[in-house]
C-alpha cells in the first residue's frame, strides 16, 4: 500500500497558490483591501488626534456598522448603501465608455428633486403606484443631466469632466431655487414611502425598502450587459480604443450618448430611493455637491468600476455610514465618513502599486529561505 | 457713478481669486499636467488661512496678517499638490483619480474639523481687510473713488502675478521647458529635460496659487468659509482652456466670468433683479457651459496634456 504523494500535493498547492496570486483578479482585490485599510488607518489617526479618550469606542462603532443599533441599525444600513451602490454604479458604467462621469451629485441631486416633486404634489397620482412614478421621475431627470454632457461630449467633443462639473453646480443652486419656487418651506419631505417587501420583518423596526433590491439587480443586469451583450461590447471597445471603433463601423456618437444617459439614470435613481425610503431625511438649500453622489465616485474607483465590485464596496460604504451615525454622542462629527471614503479613493489610486511591493516582498522571502 | 463703483468693485473682488487659480491651472497644464484638485487646494488653502486669520487675528497689523496668511494659505495649497505629484508622477497613475480623491478629501476634512471647531456651520471673518482709502490717489475725482478706495491688497498681487506669468512663460528656462513638457514630453526627454522635475515643479507652484486663492476668495468674495469654494476650482478649468491657456487670455476670461460671478452680491447692493437670488447665482457655471460648448471644436490643447510620459524601458 502506498501512502498519497506529500511532494505531489505540496507542488499542486504551490502551483494553485502561483496561480490565484498571479491572476489579475486577485490583484484587483488586493488592491481593493490594500486601500480599504489605509483609509480605516488614517480614519482611527483623525479620531485619536481629535479626542483620544473615545477613539477606541468610536473606530469599533464606524467599523462594525449597524451593529450598535441591532436589527435597525442593519436595515437601515442597506437603506443607505442602496444610493451609493447606484451612483457608484453609475460612474462605473460611463467608465466603461472611457468617460470619468464626475456628474453624478448633479444627477443624484436633481433625481431626489423630481422624486420628491412627484411624491409630495402630484397627488392626482394614487398612492399605491404613486411611489414607481416617482422613481421614475428621478430615473428620467438624472438621465437628463447626464445626458447632456453625453451630447457635448458625442457632438463637440467636450471635456466630460469639465462639463458634468458644471452641470453639477447648476444642479445645486438649481435645485435651491426650485425647492423655493414649489414647496413653501426650505426643507422638503416626501408625503410617501418605498414599499418595504417583507424587508422590515427581517430587519425590525428600520426603513430598509425595496432600494436595495433594486440596486443589487442593476449591479447584476450591469454585470451581465458588460459581459453578454453586444452593447457591452461595444461600449468597451469604444472605451478602449476611439478609432478602432469607428473603423469597425460601431455608431460611436450613439454609444456614448446611450451610456450617459444610463449613467445619468443610474444616479437620479440613487437620489430618488434616498430621499423616498423614509428615513427622516430631507432635501434642504445646500450649497455643497451632494455627499452620496462624492461617496458613490469613490467607491467606483476602488472597486476598480468592476459592477459587482462596486456592489460590494457600495454595501460596505453603507454600514461604515451607519456606523458613523453613532459616533455623535462621542463628540465625534459624521463628515468622517467622507474623509474616510476619499483616503480610501486617493490610496485605491496606486493600490495596485502596494500590493505588487507586497507579494514582491513575499516573494523574495520565500526565496531567501531555500 | 454709485453703480458703476459697486460693479467695479465687487467685479474685481470675484474675478481676483478666479484669476489666481486659473493661472495656478495654467501653470500645470501647460506643463502636461492635467491638474484637475485645483478646487481641492482652494478649499485647503481657504481653511488653513481663515483659521490662521481667526487665531492671530487682533495681535498684528490688518495688512500685514493678510499677506502672511495668503503665503500660509499658499503653502497649505502645496501641500496638497505634493500629494498629487506623488501619486500621480512617482508613481505614474492616472491623473484624475488621485485629483478627484484630493478634491473629495480636503471638502469633507474642511466640513469635519469646522463642525468640531466651531458652532456654526462655517468660520465667520470678523474684520474687512479692504484699504479703505491711499493718501492723495484716493482724491482724484472720478478714478478716485473708482480704482483707489475700499480695495484690497490681492487685486494688485493678481496683477503682479500677471506680468510675472508672462516673462516666465515666455523670456525664462523653466517657462519654455513647461511649454515643451506640456507640447511633446517624449521630444522634451530627449533633449535631455527632466519631464517628471519640471512637471512636479510646476504643480506644487500651482498648488500654491491655487491656495492663495483660497483665501482670496473668503476674504474678498463670501467672508465666511463653510467647507465650499462655489466651484471655483472646477471654473478655473474652463476658465483655463477658453483663454487658451495663455496668461493674457486666462486673465480676459476671468474678468468675463468674474463678473458674471459678482452679479449676485451687486444685486445685493443695487436691486436690479427681482426673483430668486439662486437664478442669478447660477448665470456663470450656465454661461461657462454655453461658450465651452459652442467655443470646443476650436481649442487646442497643449499636445501630452494628461499623458504620461513614455519611458524606453
């Protein structure tokens, strides 16, 4: 009788190991948790330097979610990761086209707008079905407002960037104006709210709604797009390389206009579920980009505009900000989470960097020991 | 005369800090940098430097603090700019995301530490650091009142650094190895220019520019800092390529934007316009948006503008 070869199976693991270490994907992963930490490392800094005594208590409540609120607080964690999934998912799919879509607080902003319009005034509309107008409204005027720097940029080769920009300033005092003009009071609240889908029975007592099955089944149809369809084929070559599209005899100019538009929807969507899942919050004059649509820009980039990247990272943006709701009665104030987000967003730049100095160095040691 | 004194007036104070950061933008792009945290150093430049003003506020002379607290505005911008230059030319990533993460951080950062400092929502500046009055130019009779009084001191630094641009871009080595930087890096290598010196050079001047107007803008244009700059970093960059990335041009059409920009505090001041005041606040960004639209197929860009430059290996 023989015993199983020790050699073989050791040489197979290696090789297997060899195999996932070197595969693209789990670089794009690594480099993904690579910033992740560095972000939570300079959020546990920020906190130690402003009140060393809570610091402790505080970094666990951020990182450990809803979980201080119990079953609320992890419902209303979904609630809140459903627009950031969606406006991340936004910038995702106009990066697809080789577009940085920096618009997305405009499109947010305007969407939640329309939405709310729809639910508080157009009370000819009834209740029941009143919610899905609604959501369609803000799907149509984040559309809009993607859809015209998708224009310039198709007809007049605009910079995007530049364009969305400025898009997302005339949003803000846009919407500022319009909250004037049709509410009487300067903070508008919805007269009506998502249907929950059995999903507060799961989560007792908090709002999570039907948002965040809509943002995970546009995560997945998104990830299909890019994979399985002719449009997602298109859209990445036009992406990857202008000319050869044209050469090919894809309709460049309609590519790029369809995918702002999504994009643009994409995001009016985010800030029409927000605003409409009945959290208590409300749309006031602001003179700032609005956060969720920031957040959803960053949490792109870190997933690498992979969709279900960005579905994960959106979740986990999700609870770390309901996780930052608790740490006001530290004396800590809630902006942290955007520090948070945005170191995470400048380290995910040259991640990929650090993880490769990583397994470098890994593997350097193995060497140094035979 | 009264409204053309306020037009005036209140057209410099917002085109200044306009016109200092678009020149902080010149100064990268021309260099091939695409240098899009122009807004983020803003809001650095304008957090250090209020706070710095409100600290030291009653133990020095008015004129004399602003100017200190313009260079440390200025140096809070660099700051921010050797980050970009790390990220983005050691080690040779893309240049908008690390632009955007910079953006993104220092506004919510400004929005953390005013919530934790102060009650309010933002920083108030108590003083006026305008000069009310320059013996004997003041009492010319019409130009008097008009170019002499009730100015600020950074109306005449913007100036300076006007000419300032123009001799270095054109008559001095840094400014013409920029230019051929920003025209074809590869060709720039080879004749033997360091493109990663000369480009992190000319970002961290840019941040500095670009933190000076900062603090600029809080003094002369809002007064109170609440973690926003209105923009102006991103205006900057249209700003940028409508005047066609040539000092004189960048300064026209920020006179222009500038204006435009004034026309809500003027209405402040002199009535003209009835309805929201949001309407007219939001004339400029509209107006940027038309003439880039109309004016793009006509701009040409400096060649390896956002390009990394190519290495042999």
């Amino acid at each position: 009788m023989r015993f199983p070869d020790i050699d073989k199976m050791t040489t197979r693991i290696r090789y297997t190991w060899k195999g996932i270490k070197d595969s693209p994907q789990f670089r794009h992963v690594l480099a993904s948790v690579a910033a992740i930490a560095a972000g939570l490392v300079v959020c546990f800094a920020i906190l130690l330097l402003t009140h060393p005594s809570g610091a402790f208590l505080a970094f666990w409540r951020i990182i450990t979610g809803g979980r201080t609120g119990g079953s609320a607080g992890r419902g209303n964690a979904l609630c809140l990761a459903a627009p950031i999934i969606l406006t991340g998912l936004s910038v995702g799919f106009a990066k697809r086209v080789g577009q940085f879509n920096v618009g997305t607080p405009g499109q947010f902003l305007f969407g939640a707008f329309s939405a709310l319009y729809i639910g508080a005034q157009c009370t000819f509309i009834p209740v029941s079905i009143r919610w899905a107008v609604a959501l369609l409204g803000a799907f149509l005027a984040g559309a809009l407002w993607g859809l015209i720097p998708g224009v310039l940029k198709a007809v007049k080769k605009t910079d995007i960037f530049i364009t969305a920009m400025l898009m997302n300033f005339i949003a803000v005092f846009g919407v500022d104006w319009l909250i004037g003009a049709a509410f009487s009071n300067p903070t508008v609240q919805s007269g009506i709210v998502l249907p929950s889908m059995g999903l507060n029975k799961l989560f007792e007592g908090s709002c999570a709604n039907i948002g965040i099955i809509i943002a995970v089944l546009c995560a997945l149809i998104i990830y299909i797009l890019f994979k399985r369809t002719v449009f997602g084929f298109e859209m990445n070559v036009v992406g990857q390389n202008y000319e050869t599209a044209l050469n090919i005899g894809i309709n460049t100019k309609k590519t790029m206009i369809v995918s702002m538009f999504i994009s643009g929807a994409l995001s009016g969507l985010g800030g029409g579920i927000l605003y409409l899942s009945g959290t208590g919050l409300t749309l006031a004059v602001s003179e700032t980009l609005a956060f969720e649509g920031l957040v959803g820009i960053a949490a792109a980039a870190i997933a690498l505009f992979n969709p279900l990247g960005i579905l994960f990272v959106g979740l986990y943006f999700g609870c770390i900000q309901q996780g930052s709701t608790y740490i006001a009665e530290l004396g800590y104030s809630s902006n942290i989470i955007g520090i948070i987000t945005s170191v995470m967003f400048y380290f995910s730049a040259f991640s990929t960097v650090i993880g490769n100095i990583v397994l470098k160095s890994g593997a350097s040691k193995k060497r140094g020991v035979k | 005369m009264t409204v053309i004194n306020i037009i005036v007036h209140q057209a410099a104070n917002f085109s200044v800090p306009l016109f200092i950061v678009a020149l902080g933008g010149m100064f990268a792009q021309r260099s091939g940098f695409k240098n899009i945290a122009l807004e983020g150093m803003m809001m650095t430049g304008a957090l250090v430097g209020t706070s710095f003003l409100v600290i030291f506020e009653s133990k020095m002379n008015d004129q004399a603090l602003f100017l200190i607290a313009v260079c440390v505005s200025g140096l809070a911008g660099m700051l921010l700019a050797f980050f970009y230059a790390l990220a983005s030319i050691k080690f040779k990533r893309e240049q908008l995301l690390p632009g955007m993460a910079l953006n993104m951080a220092s506004g919510f950062f400004s929005l953390y530490l005013i919530d934790q400092l102060s009650k309010d929502a933002y920083i108030d500046l108590t003083k006026n650091f305008s000069i009310q009055s320059i013996p004997y130019l003041s009492d010319v009779p019409i130009l008097g009142k008009l170019l002499f009084s009730d100015i600020y001191v950074t109306t005449l630094i913007g100036l300076v650094l006007l000419v300032v641009a123009i001799i270095m871009i054109n008559n001095t080595r840094l400014g013409l190895r920029m230019t051929a930087c920003g025209e074809n890096a590869e060709a720039a290598a080879s004749a033997g220019i360091d493109v990663d010196k000369i480009r992190t050079v000319c970002v961290l001047i840019s941040g500095f520019l670009a933190g000076m107007a900062g603090l600029v803008f809080v003094v002369t244009a809002s007064n109170s800092f609440g973690g926003s700059v209105a923009g102006y970093g991103y205006l900057a960059l249209a700003v940028l390529s409508l005047g066609r990335w040539k000092p004189m041009g960048v300064f026209v059409s920020s006179a222009v934007l500038g204006i435009l920009c004034a026309l809500p505090a003027v209405n402040e001041k002199a009535p003209f316009f009835m309805g929201s005041p949001y309407l007219l606040r939001i004339i400029p960004y509209l107006a940027t948006l038309i003439i880039f639209a109309l004016s793009a197929p006509h701009i040409r860009m400096p060649k390896s503008l956002g390009k990394h430059q190519k290495t042999g290996k």
